[in-house]
C-alpha cells in the first residue's frame, strides 16, 4: 500500500505534469493557428508542423517530473517554448529546501 505522503507527492507530480502539458500543447496551437490533426490552408514556404515530442525534466520538491515538449520542424530557428522559459527548470520549493540544508549543514560544521 502507499503511504499517504507518497500518495499526495504522486498527485502532485501527476497534477503538474497534465497541467504544464496541457499549457504545452496550448502554446503550440496558439503558435500554429491550428489544433492538434487539423490543416491549415498556407504556402508551402509557410507550412510549420510538429514533429514529436522532447522529453524534458522539471525538479520539484517532490522529485523529477518527465514533460513531453512538442517539436515543431520548418521553422527558421528552433521552437522554445515560454511556458518552460517562465517555470525555470527547479521550483521554488526545492531552492529553499537546498538553501536551508546547506545551512543546516555549514552550522553544524559538517
């Protein structure tokens, strides 16, 4: 049976992850002017489709949590999503965890 701490550390992270793909995928619609499987009439110069997904890592508090980052090919220059631009790659929460163990730790003398 999970304990009841990991059961609300895997909501947690399950919760982050649909939210954060979920913005993901919004952001490359919005980007597109299309949704996910739809066409748009364009020139052929101008056609930018996805091209799978990235796996990339964010570290919280409660561990790793793996995103999948859309691809896009035929753009002039590498797609790089705001939504991670704005999230960083570590929570806040985790900083502060770092910070007061190194703390703890540099008083201790260790």
């Amino acid at each position: 049976m999970i304990a009841r701490k990991d059961l609300l550390g895997l909501i947690l992270k399950k919760s982050l992850q649909k939210t954060v793909q979920e913005l993901l995928e919004k952001e490359i619609e919005k980007k597109l002017g299309r949704g996910y499987y739809e066409r748009k009439e364009e020139t052929e110069s101008d056609q930018i489709y996805r091209n799978g997904y990235e796996t990339r890592k964010i570290k919280t508090a409660e561990g790793k949590v793996n995103i999948e980052v859309p691809q896009l090919r035929n753009t002039p220059e590498p797609h790089r999503s705001d939504v991670l631009k704005l999230m960083g790659k570590r929570s806040a929460e985790l900083e502060r965890i770092v910070t007061e163990m190194y703390v703890r730790d540099y008083q201790r003398g260790i």
